[in-house]
C-alpha cells in the first residue's frame, strides 16, 4: 500500500475552530492524522479565515504591526494589523471596532470604526499599496464613516458643522466631501473582505439583521435602519452612487457599502481574497484530496464561508473535498455545492466545556480514519 500512496497531496485547509484552536494549529492536528494514515503522503497547509477573526494571522502569520488607536468609544487600545507575503496590509474590523471590545457595554448607536480607519492610514503612511479589510465581528453601524474620516473624508450636517458620524447620527450627514481621501489614496488598492451578501438596510439590511447582537432593541434597530436608508440617500445624491443594494453592503454595520462609496473599495469574499493570497490554486493542480474544518458547520457554512469558498475552486475538478468539524447540522445542500463528505470530529455526546480540551486530538483521530478511507477507495479502483 506504501507505494500507492506515495505521491498523493492533501491539501489542509481549515478555518479555526473558535475558542478552542486556530486555523493553523488545525492544520498540524489533521497533518498528524494524514500521516498517521501513510508517512509518505504528501502535505500542503494552508490556515485561512473568511475576513473575520484569525484573517490576520492566516494571511500574515507573524508580521504583525502594533499600534495603539481609538476603540469603538473613542478610548485608546492596543490593535494591530499584518502584513502578508505579497505586501497587502491586512486589517481586521475587529482588532479596533470588534465586540470584545465593547463587552458589557454595547452601544451600537455611538460605537465608531474610527480606529480602524487609523489602521488603514498607519499602513498606508508606511507605503502600503495594497489594503484588505476583515469586515467580521464588529459592534459598530456607522456605515464605515469612522474609518472614512479617519481618511480624510469630511462629513457636514446642514449647518455645515463638521462631525464623525456614528450609528445614531447618520440621519444628520447633509454633504460629503471625499477630496482629501482620494489624494491619500491615490494608486492605492482596497479589498473589502465579506462574507455575506446581505444589503446595507431593510429587513436583510445592517440593522435588522445584525443591530440585535451588537446592543439594539426593537426600537434602536428602526432609528438605524433609517439612519442607513438616509446616509445612502446621500452617497447617491452627493457622489452619484447607488449602494442600496450592494451585495455584502450590510456587512459590518454598513461598512462594506460605506468603503464602497467613501474610498472606492471593491466587496470581494473574503475566502476568495484569502486563496489567492495563499495560492491555493496553484497547489490544486497537484492534489488529491481537500480536507477543510470548522468549529460548526450549518446552513452558514455554504453561503460565503470558508468551506463553500474551497468548494467553488473544486466545482470543475473532480478532487473530493471533506469538511471537518467539531460540530455540524445536517445541510444536505452541501452536497450539491461541490462537498463530497462532513465528518464532525465528536466521538460522544460531550459538553463543549469538555471537549474543546481534546479538540486537536479528535481531529487527528478523524483526519486519520478519513484518510484511510480515502486511501482504501483508491487502492480498489
């Protein structure tokens, strides 16, 4: 069997498993498992996220950059951002304008994405090219008017007063003036990394759909619909575009429309950005098997996420792609979508409490049946 198997490559590319280990200590535990399987198969690893939490570090690895920058309240924090291989500055909305930071006090009414926006100029100012912005996990619904002024973008009511707009204070913006932002990132490319398509307001909009876990009751969601519903109002009149209904333009608060607009970034999945940074299609051309995970797959799992991003760059490919997680419901879908198999890596009914303690052992025992399987099919073809 050693000489069948010599010569395969599984490519290893998971998301993290939240609260219990990250995408690349994922990739070592299915590693171990693989070669447990069979010493002489071949490996790629490549940790990735979908432009949420682990995006930095999936992308950037250890070339982080440290900067102190204002929190969603306007108090200082420690943030930070990375830098990949090919030179993009990688920012994640969470890192400045994230909810750990507004725990306890959420607030989506005045929380501002202000510091994320001082990130993005940091780099910039350093002779970055290159910005890709991580919409996941933000306690914010200015619809990116923080960073935007942080730019340089001047935001006046109808007294001409200048002011940063926050979630509460949309419905108060009357002109926008994007002149300075545009000099600063004159030549500069900006990658807005989402994973939804949701548009920036109704009922499938910022507000509705994701004020409630930022803070908002039924009553703050309609103040900031309507905020959302006013400041796109204003983009088309003062800078002749229509975001209403951008796809993924509710991301973030509003942000992937705001970015959109104020600074002429274009929405792309953030999977999609990930893969091409990794080269993930360039190893594909060589591989056997695909293996991905998560920490729980659903319905979510196939609209934008890690998995249905992997499985689009297999859909004309005949290589199977299996999906690991440390939890799943049944999403029959996936089949369709171009996943061959999911496997959750829980041997027991165990509370998770327990089981995130042995997570990376369950996924090497896993990864290892798995291949077996997979070696075994191949073997008697």
């Amino acid at each position: 069997m050693e000489g069948k198997i010599e010569g395969k490559l599984v490519i290893i590319a998971p998301d993290s498993f939240k609260g219990t280990l990250s995408a690349s200590q994922v990739c070592d535990a299915v590693e171990k498992g693989i070669k447990s399987a069979g010493s002489r198969i071949k490996t790629v690893k490549i940790p990735v996220a979908d432009g949420g939490e682990g995006t930095v570090s999936a992308l950037c690895g250890s070339n982080i950059i440290r900067r102190t920058v204002k929190g969603p309240f306007g108090e200082y924090v420690d943030s930070f951002y990375g830098i990949s291989p090919n030179g993009t500055a990688v920012i994640e909305m969470a890192a400045a304008a994230g909810l750990p930071l507004a725990e306890g006090r959420l607030n989506p009414m005045t929380a501002s994405t202000y510091g994320v926006g001082e990130l993005i100029l940091h780099a910039v100012e350093s002779g970055i090219r290159k910005i890709a912005v991580g919409l996941g996990g933000s306690c914010t619904n200015d619809a990116g008017c923080g960073i935007a002024a942080a730019l340089g973008v001047r935001f006046t009511d109808s007294d001409g007063a200048e002011f940063v707009p926050s979630g509460g204070t949309l419905s108060r913006v009357e002109h926008i003036d994007t002149g300075a932002a545009k000099k600063l990132l004159s030549g500069i490319q900006i990658d807005i990394m989402c994973d939804i398509d949701n548009p920036l307001y109704g009922e499938r909009g910022a507000a509705c759909v994701f004020a409630p876990q930022k803070g908002a009751d039924g009553r703050t969601v309609k103040i900031l619909d309507a905020g959302l519903v006013h400041i796109s109002e204003i983009i088309k009149k003062e800078l002749g575009l229509d975001v209403s209904s951008l796809p993924g333009g509710g991301a973030a608060g509003g942000c992937g429309a705001g970015l959109a607009a104020f600074l002429g970034g274009r929405v792309r999945s953030g999977i999609d950005v990930v893969l091409d940074s990794s080269g993930f299609d360039e190893y594909l051309h060589n591989a056997d098997l695909v293996i991905t995970g998560e920490g729980h797959f659903d319905p979510q799992s196939i609209n934008g996420k890690v998995a249905d991003g992997i499985a689009g760059r297999l859909r004309d490919s005949e290589i199977p792609l299996v999906v690991l997680a440390g939890g799943d419901a049944e999403v029959s879908e996936a089949y369709g979508k171009g996943i061959t198999a999911v496997f959750s890596i829980q041997h027991e009914p165990v509370a998770f409490s327990e089981a995130k303690d042995h997570s990376y052992e369950y996924l090497r025992r896993t990864a290892e049946n798995v291949m077996r399987l997979f070696l075994s099919a191949k073997k008697h073809n």
